[in-house]
C-alpha cells in the first residue's frame, strides 16, 4: 500500500490550511452582502424609498459605508478565482523554505492581493457617488439610464477583445509562470506579490465588475453571476475564448440597449 512522504504530508497540510483560510474569507464576505441585500430590502418594502434621497448628498460616514460595501463585495467575488495563485503561491514556499511556515507569508500575499481591489473600491465608490449626484442610480444601486447601461455593456464587450485584457488574463490563467517571474523572498515580498498579482486581476476585471451598475449593485444573484464568470475565465480549459465569446455577447446586448432607446 502506498503510504505519503513526509514531505507530501506537510503539503497537504498546508494545502488544507490555506483552503480552510480562503473558504472562511469567502464565505464571511459573501455572509456579509447577503446582510446588505436584505436589510435594504427590507428597507424598501417597507416604504421608506422617500428617506433615500439624502443619499444624495454623501458625506464622510456614507463615502466610508459604501467603501466598505465594494471593498467586502471584491473580496466574496475574487478571492475564489484567486485561489490557484494562493495555492500555489503557498507550496513554491514550503519548497524553498523548508523549515518555515508557509501560512503567514501566504496571508500577506492574500493581503496584498485584496490591497489591489481596495483601491479599485475606491474608485468604484468615487463612480457610484458620482452616479448618485446625477441622479442615475435607484435606490437599489440599479441604473436608471439605459444609454449608460448600454454603454457600459458596450465598454465591457469591447475591452474583452483588447491585448491589456489579453495579457492580464494570461498571468492570472498561470499562476506558476507569473511567481516564478515575480518572486520575492521575505513577508514584504509575499506582499508585493500578491498585490502584483491583485493589480493584474483589477485591469483584467474592472470592465466586468462596472456590470454591477446595470443589474442592481446589491443584486446577489448579478454578483454570484460575474464572479462564476470570472472563476471560469481564469480556469476552465479556453479561458481565452471564453472571454472572447462573452465580450460578443456584451456587445449585442449593449447594442440592443442603446438601439432601443436611440431608434
């Protein structure tokens, strides 16, 4: 019977470690937005869609609150898609630093990585208070336009086809070929790392998370959608074609929004 090395044995370990980690962050965040979206709808049905307007008129508490939202929302949709890199990230580290553990450098890699999709909150938030002043957005965070929805399936569709999104994809799709290239030794260059790692996911997804304005930003089942789509992109078989077929689609459907409103 075959019986595991030692050294496989601490690999497993490890990979179950950092599993149990990543299935803890994803499912907190997902457990946090699953709050969001019932206490406002809740909020709504109710009838109290005529308190929203103050929205309106952010201040610093509404800014940070809505930060928070993105910042959280980034990590339930990423984090899964990003898992091979974690994964792999974590056993190049045992292999050549035999005597430690890998868990702590792995958990600054994860903090660089979701450092990346802070400052795209950031600007995300920045987008929907500038949304929300144009009056643009419902109360669901749905918008109201459908010549800015149109063009935003429009820019997504498009930017699939572009050679940035091309050469993004293409180190999120090998994990082992961009930490080879990236490596760096020490706490601070697991965190460099993974904020490489994190920065080349934001350019290759920014497009596809602004969809969140089209369906309803608190829109579960919109979000469980983009980041399926993303996870399938970066891993299945033809990730490349993948993308390529759903940037036709977003093309058409932005196509077909603007022409109704235009013809």
């Amino acid at each position: 019977m075959y019986s595991k090395t030692p050294i496989e044995a601490v690999f497993k370990r490890d990979r179950i470690i950092v599993i149990s980690g990543i299935a803890v962050v994803s499912v907190l965040a997902w457990m946090y937005m699953l709050y969001l979206a019932l206490g406002m709808n809740s909020f709504l049905d109710m009838g109290m869609e005529m308190s929203l307007p103050q929205m309106q008129s952010w201040g610093a508490v509404d800014f940070s609150l809505m930060f928070i939202m993105w910042a959280v929302m980034m990590v339930a949709m990423m984090v899964p898609s990003a898992a091979p890199t974690i994964l792999m990230y974590a056993r190049i580290y045992r292999k050549r630093c035999e005597r430690q553990q890998p868990v702590v450098s792995t958990g600054m890699f994860l903090l660089g990585y979701l450092s990346a999709w802070a400052w795209y909150s950031a600007l995300a938030t920045i987008g929907q208070w500038g949304l929300h002043s144009a009056a643009l957005l419902s109360p669901m965070m749905v918008s109201t336009s459908p010549i800015l929805g149109g063009v935003l399936l429009l820019a997504a569709g498009i930017f699939q086809f572009t050679p940035l999104k091309h050469a993004c994809l293409t180190r999120c799709r090998s994990p082992l070929g961009f930490l080879l290239n990236e490596w760096r030794e020490g706490i601070r260059g697991a965190f460099i790392m993974g904020l490489r790692s994190g920065n080349y996911c934001v350019v290759c997804c920014w497009a596809l998370m602004s969809l969140m304005f089209v369906a309803g930003v608190m829109s579960l089942l919109w979000m469980a959608a983009i980041a399926a789509f993303v996870l399938l992109e970066k891993v299945a078989p033809g990730g490349q074609w993948v993308s390529r077929a759903s940037g036709l689609l977003l093309i058409l459907w932005g196509a077909w929004m603007l022409m109704g409103v235009l013809g």
